[in-house]
C-alpha cells in the first residue's frame, strides 16, 4: 500500500498495536514457518470461485475480523469442517496463537490475512461470503476516538457488498455504547435487518459459542455481553 492510499484511509483503518511481547526465538521461527503456508496474497486476483482459497471441500465461507487470541475461530473451523474461515488479525502475537492452534488441530479450512482488514474487504469478490464475524471489537470509548470504531458507514458498505443475499454479519460487545451505535449504524444503512424478536435473542451466546478471554475478563469486572445478528437485505 503506498503512502497515499495509506492516508486515503486514515479514518477508516487499523488502528492500535502489531506487536505485543516480543515474541519467543522458536515462536517467531514458527510463525515464519506457517504465516506463509495460510496467508492471502493480495496481490494476485481473488480466485474463481473463492472457495478454492482452501484445500477441502467448502460449503460456506466465513470471515473473522480482529480474531484476538484465536480461541473463537480455531473452535468454529474444528466444529464446522465444512465451513472455511478467512480470519484477520494485525497484531503478530495473536496470529501466532491462531496459526499454532491451527496447526496443532491440522484445520485445512483456515486462511489469514495480517493487515488491515479494510484491504481485504476491498479485495474480496461481490457477494463471495455467508457469514462476517467481529467479536469484541476495539470499543474506542472516548467520543473524539469514535470515528476509528470498526462499524462505521463505510465499512458497514464494504459488508453488504462482500456478503451473500441473506448473509450475516455478528457482532459481540460487553460495551453498550458500542451495541447502540450498532444497532443505529446498521439501521440507518438500511441494508441490514437486526434478527431479533426479544431480548433474550440478543442476551443469550450465539448457537455453540466458546467463551473467550475477553468475555471472561468483562464477566469478572461486572459487563454482560449482546450477541447481535443482521442480516443483509
């Protein structure tokens, strides 16, 4: 990406940390050894039909963005080897744990992408993707800092282009100025139906769910977490 783009996308773009703890001597070689092995290549043209990205027969295509400590997507892709995951994630520590989870499991319906996840939206194919999940997304609580929240009218437009008639884009969040922007950034699209028909259908975890660290951390400092569904129209 050249300067340029790089400023043409300053209030929609990654923002945050890459790097965390440095890294162990055989963790690095380890995620040298495997990044290559997963990662899309953006510079080539997405493949025709894009389920050929993976090795394995593929029924639906699933896309994680900011997947953290890996814990959500590498439970999906062992429980639904028939569903593949694009997952993106920035920061290398966590890509690390993902690829070594994925590994260790031996799940060929995985591919990564380690930059930011705008660039990937825009590479995608129209219509290419059943189901976007953004689980726990940067909250940014101070006002002046909003804008750089993931869901935003731009990037709502990127999800509808990329999504399939029907498909779904799920968001968790303990932060409940983050649900209500949500829920009035989908809205005001108007390219998204919210799925549910009372409260319970936004409190309880979604079908299978493992919990993750980040729930676990916002129970103990006293959060309750919405789980919300939209659908594409």
């Amino acid at each position: 990406m050249t300067d340029m783009e790089r400023r043409g996308r300053a209030t929609e773009a990654f923002f945050g940390r890459r790097k965390g703890k440095a890294l162990r001597e055989h963790q690095a070689e380890r995620l040298n050894t495997l990044l290559p092995a997963f990662l899309i290549d953006l510079s080539a043209a997405p493949p025709e039909p894009l389920k050929t990205l993976f090795p394995v027969p593929t029924d639906r295509l699933r896309l994680e963005i900011g997947f953290g400590g890996g814990e959500h997507l590498i439970h999906r892709a062992v429980e639904m080897p028939s569903t593949s995951f694009i997952g993106v994630e920035p920061f290398i520590n966590s890509m690390q744990k993902l690829l070594t989870s994925v590994d260790k499991a031996g799940a060929k319906n995985v591919r990564v992408y380690n930059d930011d996840a705008t660039q990937l939206l825009d590479w995608l194919p129209d219509a290419s993707i059943d189901q976007i999940d953004l689980l726990y997304p940067d909250p940014w609580p101070k006002r002046k800092h909003w804008k750089r929240r993931f869901v935003s009218k731009t990037n709502l437009d990127r999800f509808h282009r990329v999504l399939k008639p029907d498909g779904l884009f799920c968001i968790a969040s303990d932060i409940d100025t983050y649900v209500n922007w949500t829920l009035l950034k989908c809205r005001d699209h108007g390219g998204f139906e919210w799925l549910a028909q009372n409260a319970a259908d936004w409190l309880t975890p979604y079908e299978g769910w493992p919990s993750t660290r980040y729930e676990a951390k916002a129970r103990r400092e006293g959060r309750s977490s919405a789980y919300l569904t939209f659908k594409r129209v």
